[in-house]
C-alpha cells in the first residue's frame, strides 16, 4: 500500500506492542521506521534488466524471514536517536520494530501486487485481493489514532487504529467473495455456457465497492466491473476485451532470444495472466490483471518488443477524457451501462 498507511500502521503497531516502561516515543519511532523500511527495494537499480523492478520489489524485503532484520535495524537506529533516555535500549524497542515490520509485509499481502510472505521458502508471490493500494477510508483512522496515541501516551488508541484496520479489510475479503459470486452468478445467467479457464476478482482504486474481473474465455481476456453494495442486488458491466498470449501467438521472439528471456521472465511475475497485442513487427505482452478501469482491456504495464531492439516496460497509466466521472458513476452505482442480477 502507500506509505501513509504504512507509517500510520507502524507507529500503531510500534505503540500497541511497547514493553511497560519502554519508551512509547521510541517505540512509535521503531514501528514508523521498520514500517517503512520494507519498500526501500525501490531502489534496487539495473541499467541493463528492464524488469528489474518486477523481480524485486516486494521480494525478500517484505518476507516474514526477513522482518527481524528490519525490526533490529530500526530498533538501534531508534535507540540511538533516543540515546539520552534510559527507556529507550534497543532491547526494548526491537519487539515495536518487529511489529512495524509485519504491519507492512501482511498489509501489502492484503492488496494484488503480489508479496514474496515465504522467501527464502517459498517464492510465490501472495495476494489477497481484499483492499487497493489506496483507500483513504482505511488510512485516514489508523492514522489519527496513531498520531493521538503518540501525542497523549495512550496505547489502547493505536490497537483501535490496529482494529479498524483489519476490520476493514475482513470487509475486503467479505466483499471479494460477494463479488467472485456476482461474476459467476453473471456467467450462468447467460444464455451460452461461458467456457471460463481462469477468473480474477481485483479491487479498485479508493473504494470496496466495484471490483475488476478478468477471465479468460476462448483464447481471449475479457473485463467487467462489479458492484457489490451490502444488502443491494450486485450490478455488473460488460468491459473490453483482448486476445491472450499462447506460444501460438504471431510474432513472437525467436525461443532463447534476450526477449523471449524477458517475456518468460516477465509471465512468471504475471503468473500466465497474459494479453496480447502486435503492431508490425512490435509485439506488446501485457499484464491483464491490473488496468487503470476495470472494464479497461489495456495493462497497466507491458513488456514491448522489436527486433534488434532491447526489450522495454510500459507504463500505461493514460486516461480518456470522462474516463473518472465514468469510474465514479460506477462506484455510486449510475453508471448507464450496468445490469442489475437479481
């Protein structure tokens, strides 16, 4: 998730963990830094590896093995900016860094990017598909409680900060399932059998209301966006569609080619999830799972490729024009184009 949240979760759970007796400021000070430290993977760098990005982060910096690392580390730090004060030995403060640290790994487990939770291990990538990336209805508590519990020295403040975030992501995994059901209840009510291979139910952006759907169906991607309000009949949209990669594929790079390495490489990240798209003699393999809509058939992010042209990434984060009022319309349910099941 973003790093708010993550230092709203790691001060609150730095605090809620504190010895008695412990210093509560360094406590608060070794959970915020343990809480963010996971993601300094951003800078792990290679001029030479356009996917680079993709293999590492969220890879060993956010696996439970190595969150002691990141709780010791921000427990000496922590000690020695609180060295004036004798509650403050880094024996202490390793437990609120741990914390920290946890809060971070299993919150980003919480959304779909994917999080190595089991490395050395295990090296799938665990998603839990039940909140996105940015929700200000699960930030916004968690950090004014935190920093409440931090300025008045009350620590049952940052285990209701603590609280109200996992009920809201149990919120999230209730309303995931409402949605994978919706999307299957959508499936039978049509009038050919849908010969679906693979379905992914996706958050979207700010909300837990309309999710994402993808599945694949005669050699194809298909999208729709679901809309599961509590004690409402869920609403669906039919979105766009895009062919999926197979090693049928026309164009594809030569087998053992620096690209055909890249795109293997880049579906073990998408798990097969895979579109695609030739233009000429360019092919773009996209990652079908994540689009800026949810009805959008155009990936978030891509590996191109050219002959006698290194492989790159795309971005795609580009909008049409309406493109957020269309998305609000479906979040408060007035969207022209949705179908009730009743």
């Amino acid at each position: 998730m973003d790093n708010v949240t993550h230092a709203a979760l790691g001060i609150a759970a730095g605090i809620a963990v504190r010895r008695a007796g412990a210093s509560l400021p360094a406590a608060a000070l070794a959970g915020l830094l343990a809480g963010e430290g996971p993601d300094l993977d951003v800078f792990i760098r290679s001029a030479g590896d356009p996917l680079v990005s993709f293999r590492w982060h969220r890879h060993f910096t956010h696996s439970f093995a190595f969150a002691p690392v990141w709780g010791l580390l921000a427990a000496l730090i922590s000690a020695w900016f609180f060295r004036r004060r004798p509650d403050a030995h880094w024996r202490d403060l390793f437990l609120p860094g741990l914390a920290g640290a946890l809060s971070h790994v299993l919150c980003d487990a919480c959304t779909s990017y994917g999080t190595m939770l089991l490395w050395p291990f295990d090296f799938g990538r665990y998603a839990w598909d039940c909140m996105p990336i940015i929700d200000l209805i699960a930030t916004l508590p968690v950090l004014v409680l935190a920093i409440l519990a931090w300025k008045k020295a009350a620590p049952r403040l940052a285990v209701y900060g603590l609280l109200w975030f996992t009920t809201y992501a149990s919120l999230g995994v209730w309303q995931h399932a409402r949605a994978e059901t919706a999307l299957r209840q959508w499936f039978a009510s049509q009038q050919v059998t849908r010969r679906t291979e693979r379905v992914a139910v996706k958050p979207t952006a700010l909300n837990l209301v309309v999710w994402r759907c993808v599945w694949l169906e005669d050699g194809k991607w298909h999208t729709a966006a679901v809309r599961v309000m509590p004690f409402m009949a869920p609403q669906v949209i039919l979105g766009e569609t895009r062919a999926a990669l197979t090693p049928q594929s026309p164009g594809l790079p030569a087998a053992g080619s620096p690209a055909a390495v890249i795109i293997a490489d880049f579906s073990r990240f998408t798990q097969g999830w895979n579109s695609f798209t030739a233009d000429g003699s360019t092919v773009l393999i996209g990652d079908i799972r994540f689009g800026m809509l949810p009805t959008s058939a155009r990936p978030l992010w891509s590996v191109r490729c050219e002959p006698n042209v290194p492989s790159t990434v795309v971005i795609d984060r580009s909008l049409k024009p309406g493109d957020w009022g269309r998305f609000g319309q479906m979040i408060v349910g007035t969207h022209p184009d949705y179908v009730s099941l009743r």
